[in-house]
C-alpha cells in the first residue's frame, strides 16, 4: 500500500495518494453494482474509499508486540489477576470485507511484569486492523500476550457483530459471536478459569 503524499494543489492537506490503478478498481466496482462512477456524487470516492482502507488496515504496518515491549517490574509484589474489559474495535472480514465490530476482555496473570494496561487495547487493535476472522483475531491477541510478558495465564474473550450476516446472506442484526482463547492457569486450572470468565461477563 502506497503512504506518499501528494503535493499538488489539489491535495493540500497531503493526504495520502491513491494510485490510479486502486482508483480504477474502485470505479470497476461502483459500476459492476449498476451505479456510474462518472456521476458527480461518486467522482472522489475511488480516493477516499482507497485512503479509508488504508486507515481499516493500518495493523499491517506494525508489529503489535512493539506495545508490550516496555514492562515493569516493580510490581509490588503484585500478582493477581490483571483485566481490561469492554474495549471497542471494529475489523473488517476477510471473506466480504464485511465491517466486524465489537468488543474485547482481556486478561493475564502476572508472572513478575506487567505493562501499561492501555497496551493491551493497543495489541487488539493492531491485529483488529487488518483483515480478519475472529477466531485468528482472538488467538492472535492471546498469543502475543502470552510469548511477550509469559504470565501464568492469558484469557481472551471477543463478542462482534458481523456485517456479512447483518447486512447481507441471512440478514439478521442483532446476533453477536463470541470466540475465546484461554492458555496457561486460565486453561489448566478450573478455578481460574472460572473466575476470569465471570468477572469478564461470561461465568
């Protein structure tokens, strides 16, 4: 994907070009649904459909292991259950570019780090921005947990709403997945799973 700028007069806040040929599909597209992407309501839409995929996808420029890479030690002696819930993403599916949107519990066990709790809204959304199923996308977020701060236990929960059930094929809004990923204490201990799951909504 291009990210070089534009320059001329007809782009001055330099946003980011759209090569011709990533226009030329777009306008494929706008006229094989039975529309004319030389009517004037559709002139620029090749340039911001192009640049807002470029936005959906970001998560392919970044490696979101980078967010875990300042850890702390100095945890007082901590070591119970660390959980962020509710954190809000969007994706997009990989089978109809089908908006996937939802919500995340993340959760580990410090073994004797912990990280900036935002860092882990921050791991979801790098892998939430590329194109995904949500089953990858849950045991893609676990893992990088686990190989990163090795706790004793990661527990990943995603409930998403999917654009390819809602808006196309069945129809049917309303009807949300849930997909999870538990390793270490969360998946060998029943205790410990049993509390992560209920404090995350789901016991």
């Amino acid at each position: 994907m291009s990210c070089q700028h534009d320059h001329d007069e007809d782009n001055p806040l330099g946003k980011p070009d759209v090569p011709a040929h990533v226009q030329d599909a777009i306008r494929t597209l706008i006229e094989w649904a039975g529309d004319d992407p030389a009517r004037e309501g559709l002139l620029d839409t090749p340039k911001r459909v192009g640049r807002a995929w470029l936005e959906y996808c970001q998560g392919y420029a970044e490696d979101p292991a980078i967010h875990l890479s300042r850890q702390f030690e100095e945890v007082g002696g901590y070591d119970e259950l660390v959980m962020l819930k509710d954190i809000p993403f969007q994706s997009h599916c990989e089978h109809h570019l089908a908006p996937i949107t939802g919500k995340a519990a993340i959760a580990y066990m410090p073994r004797d780090r912990v990280v900036g709790i935002s860092k882990l809204a921050r791991v979801l959304h790098g892998y939430a921005r590329r194109l995904q199923i949500q089953e990858r996308l849950t045991a893609e977020v676990a893992k990088c947990i686990w190989d990163n701060l090795e706790p004793h236990g990661v527990a990943v929960v995603i409930e998403a709403e999917h654009g390819c059930m809602t808006g196309r094929g069945v129809r049917t809004p309303g009807v949300s997945m849930i997909t999870s990923r538990l390793l270490g204490c969360f998946l060998d201990d029943p205790r410990s799973r049993k509390e992560v799951l209920g404090l995350m909504g789901y016991g």
